[in-house]
C-alpha cells in the first residue's frame, strides 16, 4: 500500500516547520493568484485587446477604401480620421515599404496586429518599439504607402498594469503577515527543543515555561514534567550510591586499623589487599554517581587538554595523532575523565596506546586504541553497561569493577555524542567517541 509522499518528493521538500508552514501557506496563494491571472489574461485582456486590434485594423482598412473611392476631396478625409479617431496619416507617394519587419513573438499586441492585418490582405509593416506611446504602421498603397501613427491605448488596455498590481501587492501582504504569525507559532517549538537539548547534555535549566498554542503549551508541561522526575531520580540514585559509599568507608577504616595488629604478616597482606580493592570500588561508585553532578559547559581546547592528560602519565608507548586548536562547548572536568578511564582501559590490558583527534564536518572524534587482547564484536553493547565484566577476553589479574567504559558512555552521551568500538590498528581494542561541533 501507498503511505505518504515519496522518498524522492520527501528530500526536496523544507525539513524545518516553519518553511513547511510557510510552504502550505504560500503555496495555495501563489497557485490561486496565477490562476486569476490566467483567466484574466485569456479571457479578459488578450480578448479585449483582440478586439481593440480587431477595430483598428476595420478603421484602417476603412480609411484606404474611402480614400480609394474619393475622387473630390481627399485631404479631408486624412483630416476627419485624424480629429476623430485620433489617426496621424500621411501619404508617402514613390516610396517602398520595409522589407524587414521586427518580429517580436513574445509580444500579445504583436501577434494581435499582424493576425489582422493579415486577414484583411494589407501589405504592411509596423514597429511598436520606436515610439513609447504610438505605433508606427505603414500600409502599402498604390505606388507608395500610408504612415500611420496610432496610439498604443487603441491597442491595449492600461488595466492589465492595475490588475497586476492589485494582485500582487495583496499576495505579498498576506505571505508577509503569515511568516509573523508562523515564526510566533513555531518559537515556541525553538525553545523546548532548545531547552530539551540542553538538559539532555546534562546541563541545569532553568525553569522551563511553556508558551504558544494548546498542544506546544501541553508538550512543554509534559516536557518540564518528565525533566523534574528524570532529575529527581538521578538524585535518588547519586544519593544513594554515595551513601551506601560513605558509610561503608567507617568500617573499612576499622579494618584496616585491627589488620596492623593482627601478628601473622602473610595473613594480614592477604586481607590489605582485599580491603585496598574494596576501596577502590567504593572509588569508582562515588565516580560514578559524580556523572550527574551539576558543571558548567565551557569553550576549551580538547587537542590542549588530551595533551596534558597524556603527559601526566609520563609513559613513552602512549603516542599521539592530532593537531592543536580544536576547540569544542562542553564539560571540561567530565571529558577530562571520560579520556583518563578509556587511557586507564586500556593501559590495564595493553602495552602501546594511540591517541587520535580528528575533526569532521559535523562532529569531533576522538579514538584510543591499544594492543591488548581485544574484545568480541558480540560483547560491545555490552561492555558499556555499569559492572559488567568480561573475564574471557580480558586479564583475569586485573581488577576492575566494570564502570569506567560505562561513566565514558555515560559522559559522552551527555554530551549529545556517541561511543564506538571497533578493531583497533594495533590488533586490541579501538574505542572511538564522537562529540558534536
């Protein structure tokens, strides 16, 4: 079955609302004002001025039968033409008409005059362009021909400029008062998905108010609602994972204060280790519940600061590919440790690192591959889910609690960007994110 337009007509037509509505607004205009005026003309001004042309060309042809059969008094009847019809005619005995005559085929005037001055078998030749307000029209004669000058108003009718002007003036009014109320109408759509934008970067709105027509004024209720139970449950969440952080801190603490006193060495290594872990766990809770922590977005220079995270590290096998001065509008204290945990990814299972910046026409991609053993193309969706762990690909050495992809994903996302992962050059695991221009 047929649903909608088609893909082809789909791509030419305006993706933005507002030109769409000003298209369904102007499009009816414009197709009902060149409907009148092809009524106009067909029916009205070229069949007037056929008419007109029709007139003129008896009154000519009148002129010459008189002036033919009149053996007394020829003068006056060139002179009762010109005081009453307005005709300026004089003989020009011994002279040929032009061979060429000016052929304009465009024009309606034209076209009117040489079909009937065809039909009345008149050798002529006339120029509607020599003079502004008269035709030059010559009629062969005798040995000679006839000069008339005629005035164009003979011809045409002055209304057609009027009829114009009439319908063009209204079409621009009405098209001009339509794009003010349709930019009225679609500013408030602007801001809710400015304002929904913006909280979906992560970054703290104010108060949202919605304006414009019922339904716009209803979405942005609803809008506002689901940001104060979306923000509300991220605080829940960061409150209780801080909690649960802290508190368990206070007996850790005991514990590593009774581990001093116990005497057997070996034993007392072994329980250090595994409260060091538990430590570092509780860490990596507390890191990630700052994901949602609030922090202003600012404009930096992402090649200088991914230069002086790599520095810190101070190890020669992590190279770099990028050039300086790619600026982007973000979190800096969150991208900052979105590329400290994929460097730290990736140092725990591999030896060399590369780190490549690119900017592209719409975003900016940022890749950090290593050598390490890599990860299964079915484990990808999966690795970015919080404390999720893959033993069979990874050192089972390590230790690690499985939120560091997750807190990047997470930063990333906020950002209104995206993560990948892929095989990386150096045969391990190549994790690429992209953040919007």
């Amino acid at each position: 079955m047929f649903y909608g337009l088609s893909k082809h007509i789909k791509n030419l037509l305006p993706k933005r609302l507002f030109y769409r509505g000003l298209l369904i607004v102007a499009i009816p205009i414009i197709v009902l004002q060149m409907t009148i005026t092809l009524v106009f003309f067909d029916s009205l001004w070229i069949k007037t001025n056929a008419g007109m042309t029709r007139a003129l060309v008896s009154e000519v042809k009148t002129f010459i039968d008189a002036y033919d059969n009149d053996e007394t008094n020829k003068d006056f009847i060139i002179i009762l033409f010109k005081d009453h019809l307005g005709f300026n005619i004089k003989y020009e005995p011994e002279k040929i008409l032009p061979k060429k005559l000016p052929e304009r085929w465009f024009s309606p005037i034209d076209r009117s005059l040489r079909r009937e001055l065809k039909s009345k078998n008149l050798s002529y030749w006339f120029d509607a362009t020599n003079f502004k307000d008269v035709i030059d029209l010559k009629i062969g004669y005798s040995k000679g021909y006839f000069q008339f000058y005629i005035p164009k108003d003979r011809l045409t009718s002055s209304s057609a400029r009027l009829f114009g002007l009439w319908i063009t003036v209204p079409a621009i009014l009405m098209i001009t008062i339509a794009i003010i109320f349709l930019k009225n109408q679609t500013r408030p759509l602007t801001k809710l998905a400015e304002a929904s934008e913006r909280f979906g970067r992560g970054e703290d709105i104010e108060e949202f108010r919605p304006s414009g027509a019922l339904e716009i004024r209803k979405a942005g209720l609803e809008f506002d609602k689901m940001r104060k139970r979306i923000l509300r449950h991220l605080n829940q969440r960061s409150e209780m994972l801080s909690g649960i952080s802290h508190d368990l801190r206070t007996p850790l603490t005991r514990i590593k204060l009774q581990l001093e006193m116990i005497k057997d060495k070996n034993l007392s290594d072994k329980l250090s280790m595994d409260v060091d872990e538990m430590e570092k766990m509780l860490n990596e809770y507390l890191q990630f519940t700052s994901t949602g922590a609030k922090e202003k977005t600012e404009n930096f220079d992402l090649s200088e600061l991914v230069e002086v995270i790599i520095n810190k590290y101070e190890n020669t096998n992590i190279s770099k590919n990028f050039t300086k001065k790619i600026y982007f509008n973000g979190r800096k204290t969150s991208i900052k440790r979105c590329i400290n945990n994929l460097i730290d990814n990736s140092l725990k299972y591999g030896n060399k690192i590369n780190i490549i910046i690119e900017k592209e026409k719409s975003n900016i991609a940022i890749s950090v591959e290593d050598d390490g053993p890599g990860i299964p193309e079915t484990e990808y969706e999966n690795i970015i889910k919080p404390f999720y762990k893959i033993d069979k690909s990874r050192s089972e050495t390590k230790s690690s609690v499985g939120l560091g992809l997750s807190i990047s994903s997470d930063i990333v996302k906020s950002h209104g960007g995206d993560i990948y992962f892929e095989k990386s050059n150096l045969g391990g695991l190549k994790v690429k994110i992209t953040l919007p221009v």
